[in-house]
C-alpha cells in the first residue's frame, strides 16, 4: 500500500492564483483530513470528509474548498491565493472506529504565495 | 484563550534519559487524547491514544491523562537519538480534532 499520498510536494503560487492540491488513499478508509501547519501554531483542521459526498468545514476553512466523488480522493481547492495561505498542507486519513481513529497522514504540500 | 497549550521546548537531553512532554487544554468536551511523532519534514504518526484518565504504557512509551486538571504526558525512557523529532498532542471530541503546537525533542548520543 501506498497510504496517502499528495501531489506536489512543493508550489509557489502568485497572489490571486489557484490551485488545487491533491490527497488520495489506497486503505479504503471512509474519513480524510485537510490540516494546515504553520510554525509555532500547529496543525489547523481545514475541512474533512466522513464519506464520498460529505464535506464539514474545520476549524480554518476560509479561502478554501474540497469535494468527495470517490473513497479514494479529497483534493483541496484553492481560488484566490493569499499570502496568508503560506503553509505546510497535510492530507490524512482514517478508519473510524468508536469515538477516535489512527489518523495516517500523507508526506506533506508545501506552499509559498508571494 | 488556545484549546490546547503545549511548551514548545526546544528540549534537549543525553541518550538515556527520562523525557516528560506535557500538554494542557481548557474543553472538558475532549474525549480522546493523543501522541503523535513528527520527523522533520514530514508528516505526523501516531504514537499513543488514551480515552480514560490514568496511564497507558506501550514499550518505552507512556501516555498520562488526568481530565479533572486538563493535563496531559508522555513519558519516554531510555530515551534514543531516534527519538529525536517533534512531539504533537491531539484531542477530539466528535470529528474535530485539537493540535497542540508541538513539542521540539533532540536526544544526544
């Protein structure tokens, strides 16, 4: 298996650009994760997804947005890029069992916007 | 005020030692807690998840919850120059999951 994997690994967008970046899992698991890490603040909750076709917004999910057609996929979507979107983007994902579950997290998506 | 507090070290200690990271949080809503290990550059693993209050302990590693302070541990001993990396505690409570800000460990040979 694969786990989670996420593509690129490294952007620099302009202001005002847009991107996407993408997350896929290869474990069948039903929840995934979009998390932001900045330094000396954590990993921010973006939005997830319990299903294919259910999104929730965590706790940032300003200037951002997701979907879910398929189990195996969860891209983020960027539309205006701001410079305050600066950040490590982590995708993970989990089986969820009971009230928590082993979040697998994917290597990471750094992003610069200038 | 922050949902999870978490000293950010760094802390620096010999090859041997006993580690204590610690995390406070002020939602008495958390149900969950846990431990994740972060490798530079690269993403969180899960080390250690906790529902009770009390010890849970997995080879060298030992997790401590006390809900009726807020507070939580790990405890590493023996501790290796592989334990060098960033420490993360986490809790939920339903889908929402709380990240600490990260603890910054190096383990000298």
């Amino acid at each position: 298996n694969a786990g989670v994997t996420q593509t690129p690994k490294f952007r620099i967008l302009k202001i005002g650009q847009s991107m996407t970046l993408q997350c896929a899992q290869d474990m069948n698991h039903n929840y995934m994760y979009w998390y932001r890490q900045d330094p000396g603040m954590g990993l921010k909750l973006i939005y997830y997804s319990v299903g294919a076709g259910i999104t929730d917004k965590g706790e940032v999910p300003n200037g951002y947005n997701v979907s879910r057609s398929t189990t195996e996929d969860f891209p983020l979507r960027l539309e205006l890029a701001a410079p305050s979107q600066t950040s490590v983007y982590f995708c993970a994902s989990s089986y969820r069992l009971g009230g928590t579950d082993t979040q697998y997290f994917g290597p990471g998506t750094r992003l610069t916007v200038l | 005020q922050k949902e999870v507090e978490q000293d950010p070290g760094p802390l620096s200690v010999p090859e041997g030692a006993i580690v204590s990271l610690n995390c406070t949080y002020s939602n008495s809503a958390f149900q969950y807690f846990m431990w994740y290990r972060q490798y530079s550059r690269k993403g969180p693993e899960l080390l250690m998840y906790t529902y009770s209050s009390g010890n849970k302990e997995d080879g060298r590693f030992t997790a401590q919850v006390d809900k009726s302070s807020k507070y939580i541990s790990l405890f590493i001993r023996d501790s290796q120059p592989s334990d060098s990396a960033t420490y993360l505690c986490a809790m939920n409570t339903g889908n929402q999951f709380y990240f600490g800000t990260g603890t910054s460990l190096t383990v000298i040979p």
